[in-house]
C-alpha cells in the first residue's frame, strides 16, 4: 500500500496581510498531481486543515476543490483535526464522507476505530488522532489525572495499541503534537494550553508508521515517526525549506520505505538589505522580483513612501523596516548629551528617531524650550502652546 503523508494546509491564512488562497490552491493542485504520478493509494493529513476553527467560505470551497482532485487522482483519504481546526465543524458529515472515500478522524470516540483499507497483502489499520488539549481530554480518555499533552497522548496510543493488537494487522498513525527533537519554524502557533506541550517519540511505538502534524519543517525522527511539513512556507523563516509530502510505501511486514517528494514551489520568499536604491537598482535581487519579499532599509535617513516604491520593482512586497545604521565610535548616551545645550540634544532626539530637523522645525524647538523655562517670547502665550503642540506632534509623526 501507498500512502501519501501531507499537514499543515493552513487554509484561509493570510502571509503579512496578503491572501494566500490561490497559491494553496494551486499547492492542492500539485499535491493531486503527485498523487496520481506516485500512484498512491490513500493520502493522510496530519490536522491543521484550516487556519481557524471558524474557516471563511471561499476556504472550505477550496479544500472540496483540493480534495475533489485527489479523490479523482486515486487516492482515499484520511483526515483528522489539528489546534487551528474545529472538530465538530470538520468532522460533519463523517458518515456520509466515507462512502465517498474521505474518512473523517476529529473525535475522541473513534481514535481506535481506525480507517481499515487493504492491499494483496491484507488489512492496514489507519488511525486518526485529532488534537488533544488535556483539559479537555482527560475524562474522556479516563485519565483524569492527566495535566500534559505526553499523558493524554499516552492515553491515546494505548487504545490505539490494544486496537492494532486484537487485530494483528499494520497499522498507521496520524497525529497532531510536538514531538521532542523536532524544530519548530516559528509559524506554529503554541499548542500549550495549562499543559506542557512536547511529547516524546516513544509514545508512538508499536505502529508501522507515525504521520505526524504541527510543525511546518519536513523532519525526520526516526525512520517511521516524521513530520510532512506545511503545504506552502508561512514565514520568511521557512525561505530555505523545500516543501514536501512522504511517500510511505508499507509491505506484507510493515513498513517498507519512505521517500521525500517535494512539491513545486509556488512562489519564492526573499529577504533584502540594503539601502532602497539599491534595492530598486541592483540586479543581484532580479531572482526576487516575483518573490514575496521582506527588505530591511538601511538608509542614513527613512526613506518617505518606501513601500510603494519597493512594489514598483517587486510587487509582491509584503514587509518593509528602517533600520538606522550604527553610528561609528558611538558612545553611552550620557556622555553625548553631557555639556551639550538643551537644543542641541533634542534636535539630536529628532535625529535619531527621525531624520535631522529643518530650520523651522529647530525654531520650534527653541519656542518650546523657552516655554519650558519661562522665557518670555515676542509672539505671546497662544504662539507658544501652538509651538509646544507642533513640536509634539512632529515627535508623534516620527514614532
């Protein structure tokens, strides 16, 4: 038998803002053609169907588009839910669905009624284990007394085992956690909730293979416990990974061999540095311009409407900071301001934070500071609370 191991759909999410929706459902459509390419015989998504519990409707009308291709591909599917999904919501129609050959896995209730499919060498025993918060739980699996994911997981896997037992049949397991040993990307939201979150991976012993959901890195284990990875990259951390799915190939004794198949890249991520005409100019960033981009402006002074200028040459920019360079031989902050009249310092401030002041803008500065000290002005009171609300509105802009 032929399984497809994929997670982390995370349909809906937006990146920075933007809507991702077309770039996974082109992803969707790959990961079809994949199946039909390899010849698989059942794809298994390890949870986090959705990016929220609540999916707007043009999300789920995207995932009935993605899983219509790969039923027509081939394959059976086996789905169970993760920490962004909504069990009852993703489970609805679990019955039904399964006529069809999409095989429903959200709740407690079935996590040892697995999915049985077979092959020339009999039975293989899938089972889905949705996400499990402790506190939640524990009663239902009865342990009561468990406080972490490793103990209600625990709980699971020993219904799961005594299930695999009775039958005497291989056996395949999804399921959504953090495993010990593994490495998150940073798009992960934290599935701690009142409960340490990290399993070990001996908690899943006693299966053929482990299909393992939540973090969006491909990562290996052990040779049968691996994580698939997400569908597309949802962070500029993930910009070197290859997106990919596992091709596990199961035999009359087991587990027989996994390959990694990576999924065509659907659009690239870059991060830039530099100063924007740079950016704007250099031809070294050409391989960017169709990229999702984050840049990092060096610039001595921020430059005015830098986003809009980035999207000119790369329109799909999606973040943009100032990063002021370091001041050469800079010195603590007291002793630049020590001796040094008041003037001269807060128009340093407005420097640092800002750009360097315009001559109106420095008197002011002086108008205020004589305010401050009770200086008389020619120009009268009303001047001076006009100038004091000038020069903090000038310090708010630059915030």
């Amino acid at each position: 038998m032929r399984i497809l191991h994929t997670s982390d759909w995370h349909l809906g999410r937006t990146f920075h803002g933007v809507e991702l929706l077309a770039d996974q459902a082109r992803a969707l459509s790959d990961l079809a053609a994949i199946v039909a390419d390899e010849s698989v015989d059942v794809v298994v998504v390890a949870g986090d169907i959705y990016d929220r519990s609540v999916p707007p409707a043009d999300a789920v009308a995207v995932y009935d588009r993605g899983l219509a291709a790969i039923a027509a591909a081939g394959a059976q599917i086996v789905l169970t839910s993760g920490n962004h999904d909504s069990p009852t919501r993703l489970g609805a129609g679990s019955g039904f669905a399964a006529a069809g050959g999409l095989h429903l896995r959200t709740s407690i209730a079935a996590i040892d009624a697995p999915v049985l499919l077979s092959d020339e060498h009999g039975e293989v025993a899938i089972y889905g284990l949705p996400y499990l918060e402790p506190d939640t739980a524990r009663t239902e699996l009865g342990v009561d007394e468990a406080r972490s994911h490793a103990a209600v997981l625990t709980a699971a896997m020993n219904r799961v085992r005594a299930d695999v037992t009775d039958r005497g049949v291989r056996s395949v397991v999804a399921a959504h956690a953090f495993v010990v040993g593994a490495l998150a990307s940073g798009s992960e939201r934290s599935i701690t909730v009142g409960g340490v979150e990290t399993v070990g991976a001996e908690v899943f012993s006693g299966v053929d293979y482990v299909a393992l959901g939540h973090l969006h890195s491909p990562q290996q284990l052990s040779e049968s416990v691996r994580y698939s990875g997400s569908l597309l990259p949802y962070s500029f951390g993930e910009r070197s990974d290859h997106k990919s799915v596992w091709i596990v190939d199961l035999d009359a004794d087991g587990l027989a061999e996994v390959r990694k198949r990576e999924l065509p890249p659907v659009r690239g991520l870059s991060s830039l540095r530099g100063t924007l005409d740079d950016l704007l100019t250099d031809d070294v960033h050409l391989a960017a311009e169709d990229h999702y981009v984050e840049a990092t402006l060096t610039d001595a002074v921020r430059p005015v409407d830098a986003m809009r200028r980035l999207r000119q040459r790369f329109p799909h920019a999606v973040h943009v900071q100032w990063e002021r360079p370091a001041t050469i031989g800079a010195v603590d902050y007291r002793a630049r301001v020590h001796g040094r009249p008041d003037d001269e310092i807060v128009c340093a401030f407005i420097s640092d934070v800002r750009d360097r002041p315009s001559s109106s803008e420095r008197l002011l500065v002086d108008a205020a500071l004589r305010a401050v000290v009770g200086e008389p002005e020619a120009d009268g009171g009303a001047d001076t609370e006009l100038a004091l609300f000038d020069i903090q509105s000038m310090v708010a802009d630059s915030a």
